[in-house]
C-alpha cells in the first residue's frame, strides 16, 4: 500500500523502516537500560535478535509487547478482561475511550484484542508530549502509534489537526486498521470523564459530507475502562494541590515519567474493558438541522452516556462514595472488610505523597473523589 508521505511525521514506522529504527533503538544506551529493566535477566543480545527478526510492527506487538502485558496483567491485576459481544471481530473501529493510564490503557486493549480474536490491534494516538526522548519517539512508533502534536500555535494547530484527521480517516478506510484515542486530551485526574469538542471537532476535518457522515466513516465505537485501583491515584492527587498552591505549576518530562513507570508496575486490582455499540446508526439518525455546536454537544454527550453506562464499579467505588459524602448509603454494595481494606489503602496511598506543606485532609478528598466519580457518572447514566 502506498502511504502518503504527508503522513510520514506522524505514522507508525512501515516494515520497510524498521530494520534501520531497530538499529537505532539496540545501539542506544537508555533503551538497553530500559529494555534491561523490562526482561530482568534476558540477554539483550538475544532480544535484540528478536527485535530484528520482527518484519511489521504487528510481529513486534505480537513478539515482545503481548508477552509482557500478559505478565503485567498476572502480576498486577486480579483480572482483566473485555467484553466486545457488541462488536463485529472482522470490522475495525475507532475506540473513544475514558483515560485512567497513559501506558497501559491502550496496551490492555491490544492485547484484548488479539484475545477476542479481532483481526488486528489498535493504532494509538499518542501525544508528542510524552516523546522528548528521541528512542521513546521510536519505540512508540514500532509499537504503532501515531502523534498527536500539542503545544503549537493556533495557526500551526489547525494544520496539524487536519493531518492528524486525514490520517485517521486514512487508516480506518484504506488501511484497514483499529484506532484508539482517548476522549479528552490527558487523563482526567478526578476521573470525572468528559468527552472534548475538540477531539470530535478534530476527527470531522477529514472525510466526506455531513458532519454525521464523516464520524460514521471512523465507525466510533465508546469505550469505557474500569480500574479497580488506580496505581497514580496519589500522583494525581499530589497534581492537584500543587496547582493549587504553586502559581503557574505545571508538570516536566520526569513527572510523566514517573507516572508512566508508576502505572505499569503498579497494582491496579480487577480491571474491566466494555465496548458499547458502535454509533454509526445513533449519528445517521441526528436531526441533519441541528448546528454545528449543537451537533459536537448532541454527540459528546451520547458517547459520555455509553461511558459512563456500562462503567464496572467495585467496592471501593461505592465505599469512597459513602466516605466522602458522610452516608451509609450504599453500603448495600460493600461490605466491612472492604469499607476497611479501602480505608487502609487510601492512607497507604496518601503516606506516599510528598508535597510542600502537605495538606491531608485535602488530598484525601481528591483520593475519594476519584473513586466516588464514576459511580456517580454511572448512576446518573442508567
């Protein structure tokens, strides 16, 4: 297939490339380290020779990245598991998802995939934000992401966003592939999930007729995430009040490092991924007069409603409800050892934090509100 080279700056590497980028990434002294860190007590020889035996980033996904998700998946999570029944396995989709990880929500979903069946995995949009290292960039791209560009004034932004449209029209229609995109830009630290204008805004850039005729060609399929336990519940909470108290406060490069490594390796308890239906036929129906405000409300509201309603809640859901609001009013659907167990996580989770007067009594707050928003976003959806 011939890819257009406007795409060159943002697409995952094409077979072709990748002996030149494998090249590049076994010569380079933080990827070994990283790699070393990965595979504890591999040879990196031997894996660099796996690396290069991979001929397209699905034999690299499949060879290195299934492997060690399922580990991570033993290791860290009691289950994980997807619930696709919706779904067509042999069509491709555009999954718009709620955000709680910035590694591993994606990488679950791949994996999930290859389970379920699906005929391939997804491409991921991913922000340049988090690609200062130049190996990162790379391994990124062999791992098929495609770049989201941030930070850019709005001339240069409107240009960026209608590539990244065409692509994403592009790999759906031509080549034939899944994607993944958050439904926000970054993760929402109260996880209180709304869906941006933005995001939709952006998809409809590219593509043919009707706004509703353009988001049918992405064949937007919701998707909602549930972690039991979120291992950067504390980070996100400490984010919290150093905006607070830090004028102009925002986070470097270190910080999303830390919080990927913290995502990965930490325990996140029952995790649960549920498709809703694809919305192709919901679109079709929209009243063809409605504005072009109205129609990016109509739409992102429709695909928070299909989050939020087919959530998978846990104990400390509930637990962190009751807690926050002084009730015993779901207390139904908990019962002591896990009112307990979550009272003693949440202090464990709040000793880790290190901030400049540190302010508990607010940072428990922001700890339970986190818990307690989906089961209010969920009750408020059915």
């Amino acid at each position: 297939m011939k890819i257009p080279e406007k795409f060159d700056s943002i697409r995952p590497f094409e077979p072709e490339e990748l002996p030149q980028v494998f090249d590049r990434l076994i010569s380079n002294p933080q990827f070994r380290q990283a790699v070393s860190y990965v595979f504890p007590g591999v040879p990196f020889e031997a894996l660099a020779a796996k690396m290069r035996a991979c001929k397209s980033c699905n034999d690299f996904q499949l060879q290195f990245c299934y492997g060690f998700i399922d580990q991570l998946q033993q290791k860290e999570c009691t289950s994980c598991d997807l619930d696709a029944s919706v779904l067509d396995s042999t069509r491709n989709y555009t999954f718009v998802s709620n955000h709680r990880d910035i590694v591993l929500d994606s990488a679950f979903l791949d994996k999930l995939l290859v389970d379920a069946k699906f005929t391939t995995t997804c491409e991921i949009a991913i922000g340049d934000n988090l690609l200062s290292l130049p190996w990162v960039k790379d391994l990124v791209r062999i791992n098929k992401s495609f770049i989201v560009r941030r930070g850019l004034p709005m001339r240069e932004m409107l240009v960026a966003s209608k590539l990244l449209s065409e692509y994403m029209h592009f790999a759906i229609a031509e080549k034939k592939e899944n994607i993944w995109i958050a439904q926000r830009v970054g993760r929402a630290k109260d996880s209180n999930d709304v869906t941006q204008d933005g995001v939709l805004k952006m998809m409809t850039m590219a593509g043919e007729g009707s706004l509703a005729e353009r988001l049918v060609q992405l064949h937007i399929v919701p998707l909602a995430i549930s972690y039991e336990y979120d291992p950067c519940d504390y980070l996100k909470a400490a984010e919290f009040q150093l905006k607070r108290d830090v004028k102009g406060w925002k986070k470097g490069p270190a910080d999303d490092i830390e919080s990927m490594r913290t995502g990965l390796f930490g325990y996140k308890g029952a995790v649960h991924y549920q498709c809703a239906p694809c919305i192709d036929g919901y679109l079709l129906s929209l009243p063809a007069d409605l504005s072009k405000a109205d129609f990016y409300k109509e739409v992102a509201a429709h695909i928070d409603h299909e989050i939020h309603r087919n959530y998978r809640l846990y104990a400390c859901n509930y637990v962190a409800l009751d807690l926050l609001e002084g009730t015993e009013s779901y207390a139904g659907h908990y019962s002591e050892a896990d009112r307990s167990r979550f009272e003693r996580y949440l202090q464990e989770q709040l000793d880790k934090i290190d901030v400049p007067n540190k302010d508990e009594a607010f940072l428990r707050e922001r700890l339970l509100t986190m818990y307690a928003n989906p089961a209010r976003n969920y009750m408020s959806a059915q």
